[in-house]
C-alpha cells in the first residue's frame, strides 16, 4: 500500500459501550454510603460529615422506598 492512501483514510472511532449504571445500584450506593459514613462520623465525632451522612442516606432510601412502591 502506499503510505499517501493509508493517511487518507479516516480512522475508525472506538465503538463504546454506553457506561450506565442501574439507578437502583447508584442510589443503593448513596444509602449504603451514608450509613458507613455516618459510623465513621460518630467513631470520630465529625458534626459536619454527620450531615452529609444523613442527607445521603435520606436520599437513597427515599428513592428505593419510592421506586418499589410503583
């Protein structure tokens, strides 16, 4: 082949595969996070992580509670 006709074609894109992740997974995640992080924030007395803990534990277990209602 000649080098000139190997640089004119285009290069072919990598075919991906779409990196979704199941929304029950993710949330599950926020809720299971949030109880380690509310353990390690009580074993260390940190008031701020405490909130963050809550708040993503209340998230993740109001999405679940509510998506196996429907």
């Amino acid at each position: 082949m000649d080098k000139a006709k190997i640089n004119d074609e285009p290069a072919a894109a990598p075919q991906r595969k779409p990196g979704t992740i199941s929304p029950r997974v993710f949330f599950g995640g926020f809720l299971l996070g949030g109880i380690a992080g509310l353990g390690l924030s009580l074993m260390y007395d940190y008031k701020a992580m405490q909130a963050v803990s809550v708040a993503a534990m209340c998230i993740g277990f109001y999405y679940l509670v509510t998506r196996r209602a429907q």
